[in-house]
C-alpha cells in the first residue's frame, strides 16, 4: 500500500539523517566524512529501489492491483476532500464525520485531511502549530542545551517526529498520537533537569 512504501522510505532516510548527525560527532577527516556520507547515500538509495521495485514485481507477477489502487485511493480522497472543505471551512463537520463527504469512501488515509474536515481550518492551523512548536523546541535543545546527551536526544526526536508528521500525510493514525507526545513531555522534563543541574 501507499503507506507502506512511504512508511518504508522515511524509515531509511530517518536512519540516514541519524547516520549524518552521527559522522558530524566522530573525530574523522573531512575527505572520509564527505566519502562516507556519499556511500551512506548510495546505499540508502540502492535499498530504496529495491524495495520499490520488489512491491512493484510482486504485484505484476500475482496479479494485483493493491499498489495502484491504494494511491488512486489517496488521490480520490484528496479530490473530494478538497473542495469539501469549502462547507464547513472554520469549526469542520465534526469528529468520525469527514467521511460522509467522500463519495462513499469509509476511511480517510491522510491525517491533514482527516483534521481539516472534522475540525475545520481552525482545527487545521492548531494542529499545524503545535507541530511546529515540537519541532522549535526540539531544535533550541538541540543547540542550546547544556548538556551534550540532551543535545543529541534532541537531534534524534527531531529526526523522528519529522518523520512522523511527513508519514501522517499517507495515514492516518491517531491511536499513537498520545505516546508520541507523552515521549516529548519526557525529553522536555531531561532537559529542564539536565539544565537545572547544569547550573547549580
């Protein structure tokens, strides 16, 4: 499915990006570094074609049509999803309601869609706000923090809640939304504690 190539793709460029913040640590030459961070690359991209290209065989040889279905379903879904909007723009139609607005379809497979439906534009800009305030906050630690551990940890979230809001646009989960946040709240409670010490 749609989401699971997509899944797969930002998992290895996550990994990558972890990679690079890793090389940017060691004590290496400048040369080796580039070289490294060249064959990193190569490497990712090579894993990426191969897995593309291995859902692609499996779906001509058995004779499905899942892969293509799955992304005109997304498509579709924007299609109608858009313009629908327009009826209920600033508070939306309500939890579990989006979907009565998409031609029959049962599920909404993009998250930004799901929220600007059921919760309006309003609902839209405050989820959209709250993911570039993790995202401001991560990145201060990241350069502010006394601590270099914290620094790192902060780095490394980061990574992964990019990773997340881009997997958002191809699923819609919200079952996890509550841990993610619940391990942002904890790295905020290290990093206070870490700094707190740090000054004392």
């Amino acid at each position: 499915s749609t989401g699971s190539r997509t899944g797969i793709a930002l998992i290895l460029l996550s990994y990558f990006w972890g990679f690079v913040l890793w090389l940017r640590r060691c004590r290496i030459s400048q040369g080796l570094r580039v070289l490294t961070v060249f064959t990193g690359t190569a490497i990712a991209a090579i894993a990426v074609a191969v897995v593309f290209f291995r859902i692609g065989v499996e779906g001509i040889l058995g004779g499905s049509e899942n892969i293509e279905a799955s992304t005109a379903a997304r498509v579709y879904q924007l299609a109608l999803g858009i313009p629908a909007i327009a009826g209920s723009p600033v508070y939306g139609f309500g939890v579990h309601q989006g979907t009565n607005f998409l031609g029959g379809l049962t599920s909404i497979d993009n998250y930004y869609l799901t929220t600007a439906l059921e919760k309006g534009v309003l609902g839209l800009l405050l989820l959209l706000g709250i993911q570039i305030a993790v995202l401001r906050q991560l990145y201060v630690s990241s350069r502010n923090s006394c601590d270099h551990e914290v620094a790192s940890l902060a780095k490394l979230l980061m990574i992964a809640f990019v990773t997340f809001y881009l997997f958002e646009f191809t699923l819609s989960v919200v079952e996890v939304f509550s841990v993610t946040y619940a391990v942002f709240a904890c790295f905020l409670l290290l990093s206070r504690s870490k700094n707190h010490s740090a000054l004392t």
